[in-house]
C-alpha cells in the first residue's frame, strides 16, 4: 500500500487462531447505503459461509402508531424488505433470516447480537453535515454503542470490495482500544493472506524533535503488533503527522484499502466526543467501509 510517508516492512509469526464469522446481522433501512451494504453482507458472507440476518425496523421516534396502523407498517415493511433482498439474485446464495419488527433499531439490534450469537454487525451511515456528520447518523452510533461484537460501517461514500480482506489499513491511536482491535485486524488479514498497514497519525512537535518522536512512535507500533497473535503475515509501519480524521481516509484512498479497521472505547457520555469525531470524520470521508472494534469500559 502506497503511503506518504516513510513505511517499513516486517515480517512476524504469532499464535495460529481464528476470526470466525458464523453469522452476520444486516440492519436494513433502504437508504442510499443499502447496496453497498447488500455488498458488504456478500463479501463476508461469501468469504465465512456465514449464515445472515437482514433486519428492519420500522420504529419512527416522530409517530406513535396505533396497533391496527402498526400491523400494516409492519407487513409493508416486511414487503419492501422481501423485494429489495430479491432484486439482489445473488441474495438467494447466502443462507438467510429476514426480521421485521417495531422496536427501536438500536435495542432491536443489541437484543438479536445476543440471542442470535451474531459475530459481525453491519450496518450503513448517511449522515451528511452539522450534528449528524459529526456522529455519522444517530441509528449507526446507536447500534455501534449496543452490539458487542465488531460492527462494520459503511459510509456515503464507501464502494464495498468482493475481497475485503485483501489491502487493509488499521488505524491506531495507540491506546487501549487499538490494543483491543490489532488482534482481529491481524487475525482479518492472516486468514486471508491479505496486506496489513498500521498506521498512526500524530500531531507533529517541532522540526527539531520530529524524527526522535517518529522513531518512537515506530517503535510503540512494532510493540503493539507484536504483542497481538495472528498467523504469519506482511506489515507495513507508517507514522505520519497531522489530522487524523483527515488523513486516515486520504491514506485509505491513496493505498487502494479495501477495509479500514478501528479500535474505539465506549462513549462515557454523550459529550464525550473524541476519539468518536475522529471516528465519525473517518467515516464520512472514507470511500472503503470502516470496522470498528469497541471497547466496553470495564
């Protein structure tokens, strides 16, 4: 993957151990994202022989349905829902669920991972200015805080590839979540014998003291990965100064990345904004889908 700046190659061999993707939840809501995350469900599905749950809610905060009116949202829904998964041929490829309900798509979200066992969440964001760019549409933030197991966003401007394994970007902060997510970014990578690139962008000292700051930051992320257990595979290393938000999708894009991956803590309120703006800007920017791996607070 093309960077930059300088980058380092290397070679590490760790535990053998597996991502194993035996089921995928798909949240549904027909908006411009729903191709691409149709796409998205294909590609790991067809890569895991995973079995799929295609899930739409047809809760509206603004309404309040009464039974009668509600039963017929849910059959319309449980219609559109129908169609659009057969529009897709190869749909029928994938074994698959497909569930209607009422409930609020977060709750309804958070209550399938668990029952259903679901080992990847995927779901679409189209937020687009102000508020909503900044927390990359409320029901993709929502969901992302519920589900407790990798969640995968695809953005306005995300193109999905069939391999999403093949070039991947991990960016990290170097701190605890990025320690929690270098494992499965490894695992991703290994198992499909892809291209793996860490990258961490900071904020730049003075000239004086850039290459001393730049060796030790190398130095943490060579720490940091070998540290995690995957199987045998090529790394890249790379440090680049500036905005993260900015340059993380920039670096994405130049490099060809089929997949961005991203390890984020739980938000211990709602005007804890950092590192989710970064998150969020990553997101709206990134023209690959993004997979967040949170970290709960303990």
């Amino acid at each position: 993957m093309q960077m930059t700046g300088d980058s380092y190659l290397a070679e590490t061999s760790v535990a053998r151990d597996s991502w194993n993707i035996r089921r995928i939840l798909a949240a549904i809501d027909f908006s411009a994202q729903t191709p691409q995350v149709l796409e998205s469900v294909l590609a790991f599905a067809r890569q895991f022989n995973a079995q799929v749950f295609f899930v739409h809610s047809i809760y509206n905060p603004s309404t309040n349905l009464p039974p009668l009116d509600q039963a017929t949202a849910l059959t319309e829904g449980r219609r559109k829902l129908r169609e659009t998964l057969a529009s897709r041929m190869s749909i029928n490829t994938c074994s698959h669920t497909e569930i209607v309900s009422a409930e609020r798509p977060e709750l309804l979200v958070g209550h399938l991972v668990k029952k259903e066992h679901i080992d990847l969440v995927i779901v679409g964001s189209h937020g687009t200015s102000g508020m909503e760019r900044l927390a990359f549409g409320s029901v993709a933030e929502n969901i992302l805080r519920r589900a407790t197991c990798p969640t995968l966003i695809v953005g306005p401007h995300a193109k999905v590839s069939g391999t999403p394994f093949r070039r991947i970007l991990f960016a990290t902060d170097l701190s605890a979540p990025s320690e929690h997510a270098v494992h499965l970014a490894n695992l991703a990578a290994a198992q499909q014998e892809g291209q793996l690139t860490f990258l961490h962008v900071f904020r730049r000292a003075s000239s004086s003291m850039y290459e001393v700051e730049k060796a030790k930051l190398l130095e943490r992320m060579r720490e940091l990965f070998s540290a995690a257990s995957a199987d045998a595979c090529a790394v890249e290393f790379c440090v680049e100064p500036g905005r993260a938000g900015e340059l993380i999708p920039q670096i994405a894009a130049n490099g060809h990345a089929d997949l961005i991956v991203m390890g984020i803590a739980e938000r211990t309120s709602e005007n804890t904004l950092t590192p989710w703006s970064t998150f969020a800007e990553v997101v709206h920017a990134a023209v690959c889908p993004v997979l967040a791996v949170r970290m709960a607070r303990q």
